[in-house]
C-alpha cells in the first residue's frame, strides 16, 4: 500500500514536471520566434549593433593607446623589443578589423531599411487604398476600394506589365537581328 502510494506521488510529479515544462517550452519557442523576427528587422538589428560598435570603437582606442604608449617607451629606449614585452601588446589591426566588419554591418542594415521603407512607399504609392475583407463587413474604412475598383486598378497594371514585356520583347528582335546581320 505504501509502495502504491509512492508510485502515484512519483507519477503526480512527473505529470506536474511535465505540465510546468509544456508552458515553459511554448514560452521557449515564442521568445526563439520574436528573437528570429527581431533579427530579420533591420531597424532592431542596428539597436542592437549599436552598443557592440561604441565597445569595439573604446576597444581599438585603448589598444592604440597602449601600443602608442609602449611603442613610445620602446623609442625612449625605457623597453626593449623582447618576445615577453610584445606578448604583453594586444593587436591593433585585429581589434580594428572588428570595428570595420560592425560598421559594415550597421551599413547593410541601413541599407536595408532604406530599401524596405521604399518598398513601403512604393506599395502605398500603387495600391493606396485596401479592399475591405469579407470577415469584417460591418466595419467598411472610408478610404476602402470597392472590389469592382480594385480589378480595374488590377487590370490596369496586369496591361502596363504586359506593354513593358511586350517593349523588351521587341527590343531584344532588334538587338538579336542587328548582332546576326553584323556576323554574317
């Protein structure tokens, strides 16, 4: 009877373990989930990179001013260029080389700001106004395009799209008969 006991105690706990690491996993995942798509926004990844770039940037001026002090002591003729001594200096090309890669990554991050900010007003710019969904029909937006408007504003960019291809498609007959004119 006390070994039963025990048993269903050790199954009760083993269920409430596992009951407590359901949430935590889940909470796991969504944290895992928010950090990827922080990671894929630009604008987060620069805060993020930010503080890194002030560190490196104090890490490269403290190791120039180490190595400008030990350097200036090697000319004073105070130190000599013993193998003990250099040990001591960290490298300054490295520590620079770590500041440069953080600032060509802050760089791309701008960059791809940029580009998706232009993106976002592009898409604004040639589709200003949403068609409202079938899900939600008791609140209509005022600046909504009724569907009707929505496929001519469609048609009309499905025939520019095809005037494009069909201009290309004609410039490259002439591109290809001129260079076979010129090889024969």
């Amino acid at each position: 009877m006390a070994s039963q006991q025990m048993v269903n105690s050790a199954q009760m706990g083993v269920q409430q373990a596992a009951g407590l690491q359901q949430p935590q996993s889940q909470q796991q995942q969504q944290q895992q989930q928010l950090s990827q798509q922080q990671d894929f926004d630009p604008v987060h990844r620069f805060k993020m990179l930010i503080p890194l770039l002030k560190d490196s940037l104090q890490n490269v001026m403290a190791i120039a001013s180490l190595n400008f002090g030990h350097n200036a002591a090697i000319d004073n003729g105070l130190k000599t260029t013993e193998k003990g001594n250099d040990a001591a200096v960290q490298r300054f090309d490295k520590s620079l080389e770590e500041f440069y890669a953080l600032c060509d990554q802050l760089e791309l991050c701008l960059r791809l700001a940029h580009e998706c900010l232009s993106q976002s007003i592009d898409s604004t710019k040639h589709s200003p106004n949403l068609v409202p969904t079938a899900t939600k029909p008791d609140t209509v937006q005022t600046e909504s395009l009724f569907y009707s408007q929505y496929l001519s504003m469609i048609k009309s960019q499905i025939s520019c799209a095809k005037d494009i291809h069909n201009a290309l498609f004609e410039c490259s007959k002439k591109i290809a008969g001129k260079v076979q004119g010129a090889c024969n």
